[in-house]
C-alpha cells in the first residue's frame, strides 16, 4: 500500500503587500492638499475688504467688523410674537433674535436682566407697520434699534441720535447730516434675526 506523501509546510514570507504603498501616498497627497487649502484661507482672512461707498461718496458702515481670531459669543432668545403697529389691518410679526454679545460674562448679564430686555424688544418691534419691516433696510434699522433698547435694558446709558436736519431755504430739501461722533460701544455687538416672520 502507497502511503500518502506528508505536505510541505513552506516556511517563506508572504510577498510584499503592494496597499501600503498606495496608502502611503494618499496621505502625503492629503496632507499637502490641507496644507494649501489652509495657506490659502490665511492669505484670504488677512485681505481688508474694500470700503464700500454710498451715493454721497462716504463710506457705508456694516453692521459689525469682526476679529477672526476672536470667537463670538451669541445669546438665542425665545421668539418673538407681536402685534405690529398697522392701523388699517391687524398684522403681527413672529421673530427669532440672536444676540452678539462681547464676552460670556455680558451673557450672564443678559440672563439677570432678560424680562426687562424682553420688554423692551416686543416694544420696539411693536412700534413698527409692516411697510417698515418690509425691506432689508427697515430691518436692519429695527436690529440696531433692538441692540440699543437692549443695551439700555441693562443699564447702559444710551446717547441720543441725533435727527437729520431738512433745511427749509433750500429749493431742492437738501438735508444737512448732523455732526457724527464715534460709535458708542455697547455690550451687545450685534442682533441677528434666525426667522422673521409678517403675518
């Protein structure tokens, strides 16, 4: 009787796997792509933009300038339901605020004084007809007022504005801009609206 032949046991390293190499690229071309991408969005964040103009030739103001090195603090608040202050129709508006705040220690200033700077909000926002509301600028108009009121709500003394002076002699009602001051620094940098709603 033949007996089996006992099988070989080999004893030699596996060939060379040829994915550690194409890993090893994939990374490096990685590397060096977020390496780019984040040379270039220095280079972008260190760019001023351009002053834009207005018709009268001066500088427009933005809302609000940013350090990109600091981080902002935002404060949500609950939304806002009001009744505007239109005549002819019962109208309202639903408006969810976010304010910008300097610090976290002026975010625990607002929840102290949160049921005062609620007031003063729903007041302000009532002033306004939805006709003001309507377009960009009556909104941001109501933002900046919002900001002050609230402002004020925490005990922050607020300057007067100044009104535009008409000059009466003038045959074609030319305004006379009052005297500008620097701006007033004010806890709250900024109020951003998350919904804004007329009804």
């Amino acid at each position: 009787m033949a007996t089996a032949a006992p099988p070989t046991i080999t004893t030699e390293a596996p060939p060379p796997a040829k994915g550690k190499k194409k890993l090893i690229i994939m990374i490096a071309v990685a590397v060096l792509v977020l390496a780019g991408g984040g040379g270039a969005a220095v280079v972008l964040m260190k760019k001023k933009p351009a002053a834009a103009e207005g018709e009268d030739g001066e500088p427009v103001a933005h809302a609000v300038a940013h350090d990109p090195k600091a981080v902002p603090v935002f404060v949500p608040m609950d939304p806002f339901t009001v009744n505007l202050a239109d005549r002819e129709a019962e109208r309202y508006a639903q408006v969810g605020i976010t304010l910008e705040i300097t610090d976290a220690k002026v975010g625990e200033q607002i929840k102290a004084f949160m049921p005062a700077i609620r007031n003063n909000i729903l007041m302000t926002i009532a002033d306004r007809t939805a006709g003001e509301l309507a377009d960009r600028e009556g909104k941001l108009q109501l933002a900046e007022k919002i900001r002050r009121e609230a402002s004020r709500a925490m005990g922050v003394e607020i300057e007067q504005e100044e009104p535009e002076v008409v000059d009466e002699e003038a045959p074609k009602k030319t305004k006379k801009k009052a005297k500008k001051k620097a701006a007033q620094v004010l806890p709250i940098k900024a109020v951003h609206f998350s919904n804004f709603i007329i009804q």
